[in-house]
C-alpha cells in the first residue's frame, strides 16, 4: 500500500459522549482499549461533569473534560464556547459517539478549523426492523459501534479491556457493614430505570427481596437508585428487611458506588446504567428485560446471556429505548416474569452447584 494511502491516526483525539449514563459508560471498555494500544496519544472524553469517576483509573493518557450542555454550555452560544475551550481547540481528531443536535452543532465549528470528524453509525434502520419486524439477530453492540467509529479515524481498535482497576483505598464502609464476614453473600439491586417499559413491577420485585432473605438470611441486599427513587421504596423495604441497605444513605458519589459493585457477588438491574456500571468492574449482572431486548446492542460488558430474564412474547421488542406505550396497557412482557426465576440465576451465580 501506498504510503500517502495510509490513514495517519492523530495525535490529540476528542471524544463526545454526552449521555445516557449507560451509553457512557459503554464508551469506557472502548477507551482503556484505545489507550493501552495507543499509548503515545492523548485521548480527551468529554461527557457530563459527574461521569468523571468512570474515566479516573483508565490510563495515563486519558483525561476527561466535563461540560455542563444544560447549564454553563446551554444553547447555541454555549456551544460556541464550548468548541472554543482547550480540549477542542488542541485536538487533532474528534469521534462523536452521540450524534445528536447538540454534537452535530459542534461538528460544525469543529469542521470550520479544519479537524478530522468521525460520527457513530447507530445503525437505525436495523433497529427498526428489529422492533417494527421482529427480526430477531443480534445487531452490532455499543462498543463495536464504537469502535468502527474510531477505525475510521485510523484507530483500528481489539477490545481487550478487563475490568477498571479502581485503585485508591479499599472502600469503606460504616458499621455493622465493615464487620460483615465474607461467608454470606451481597447482592446488588437496581429496581429502577429511565423507563416505565424498563422497569419490573415493584410488588414483584419485593417478593424477590422476600425470596432472597428466605435464602440467606444473614445475606446483605444493597439498592441502587436515587434518593427520590429510593423514598419510594422506604416505607416497605426499609421497615420489612432488617439486612436491606439502600446504598444512597451509606455512600456519595458514583466513585464508592462502583467500589461497593466491584464487591458484591452479583447484582439483579434493568436494562439500565446500573447495569452497565457494574460491568465495568466485573460484578455479574443479572439482568431484567422487557419493551427493550439484548439484541439492540446493549447488553454490559462480558456479561454471560443465560443471566438474560426476559419474555419470549410476539410483541417484543416494541421500544428501542423502553418508552413506548404498552399496546396492552399492563406491561406483560415484565409483569409475567416470575420472581422465583430471577432468584433461580441470582442462586446460580452466588451458590453454584459443586461438581
């Protein structure tokens, strides 16, 4: 091959990623891959300011720039301002992992100083087909999405990344937790997601913290989710489970949040954030889906799919993003799953049968 004919890959790499958090998230095996193969470049992802924890222990070579679109960068000239900042104005390159409005309008400052541009093929149509059709295989995931994306900035990409090395102390946490024995297990649960169409019915749920605790009764269950989210919880769950903790009252911040993950022996989650966080650290996760289905593309990182609950109804997938009408109106692709089969993978992780 020609020399001329090769792609020289930049020296200075922006990445937009803005949000969801999962779909941050997604980005971080894509990254510590990137930068462990590319060690001389310096990689900048610019995301939503309170994702930083996400990207601390990656590499020495990325570091992350947080930019508040909805306040500090809101509207066109906040966009402007943006585009105007050092980690814009210094790179080579910039991979928009999110084409949406507001990095489309950033392109176009950015193309008007002359940087190479790479933009996130989501591959729509085949979405559609899957959700409007039922053409049931698996589309390209997130971090394959990724990836082809930077290919094309002469950043050819192999996936090798593991887990995030948190580094730092060993997480602390107050008593009687830090005085629990390692002979029982802790389970992580995140109830919630940004949908309804995402979400397993709340009485349902409550039997499968019954079903837990009936079979580790010196067990710990740690809730994720938001302090409002978590109000809602509390008038059951707080009185009913002695050994429940709802993790917003014992920890701030997503940092100890993926510490206390990277410690649990499994966690039970949506199709959320939640799920894709504690991917990153390698916790397994066993997952709950309804509207929305794994082969979309998001599914975590390296998790296994026998941990997949979901229905097999003709009406599944209806939603890419779980926030479709329920053509029924009661969610039955959630409401149906019984709560002894979640237990059922939970125990197949934590209490696997001895050959």
């Amino acid at each position: 091959m020609p020399a001329s004919s090769v792609v020289k890959h930049p020296r200075r790499l922006l990445i937009l990623r803005f949000s969801a958090l999962g779909d941050v998230a997604m980005t971080v095996p894509v990254v510590a891959s990137l930068a462990a193969q590319y060690p001389q470049m310096q990689i900048t992802v610019a995301s939503q300011p309170f994702l930083a924890p996400l990207f601390k222990h990656i590499a020495p070579n990325v570091q992350f720039f947080g930019a508040d679109i909805r306040k500090t960068y809101r509207g066109l000239r906040g966009l402007w301002q943006l585009s105007r900042t050092a980690p814009f104005q210094d790179c080579d390159a910039v991979a928009d992992l999110h084409d949406v409005l507001r990095t489309k309008i950033l392109r176009c400052f950015l193309r008007l100083r002359g940087k190479r541009l790479a933009v996130i093929d989501k591959h729509r149509r085949e979405k559609r087909l899957l959700v409007e059709h039922k053409i049931f295989r698996p589309l390209p995931t997130s971090f394959a999405l990724y990836a082809e994306t930077l290919a094309r900035l002469g950043l050819p990409v192999k996936l090798n990344f593991e887990r995030l090395k948190l580094g730092g102390d060993a997480l602390h946490l107050p008593f009687p937790f830090s005085t629990d024995t390692l002979h029982e297990p802790w389970l992580g649960l995140a109830p919630f997601a940004a949908h309804e169409g995402k979400i397993y019915p709340l009485e349902q749920m409550t039997e499968v913290v019954q079903l837990y605790f009936e079979l580790h009764s010196h067990g710990r269950l740690f809730v994720f989710g938001s302090r409002k989210e978590m109000e809602m919880l509390r008038p059951t769950w707080g009185k009913g489970f002695e050994r429940l903790v709802f993790v917003c009252d014992i920890l701030k911040g997503l940092d100890a949040e993926l510490q206390l993950m990277a410690r649990l022996n499994a966690m039970v989650s949506m199709d959320s954030g939640n799920m894709h966080l504690a991917s990153l650290v390698g916790c397994p996760v066993v997952s709950i889906w309804g509207q929305t289905h794994p082969f979309a593309g998001f599914m975590g990182y390296h998790q296994a799919e026998e941990n997949v609950v979901q229905q097999d109804l003709h009406c599944r997938p209806c939603s890419i993003f779980g926030n479709a009408p329920c053509r029924y109106g009661d969610f039955r692709c959630l409401r149906d799953i019984l709560p002894q089969l979640i237990i059922d993978k939970v125990e197949e992780i934590i209490s696997p049968e001895q050959d």
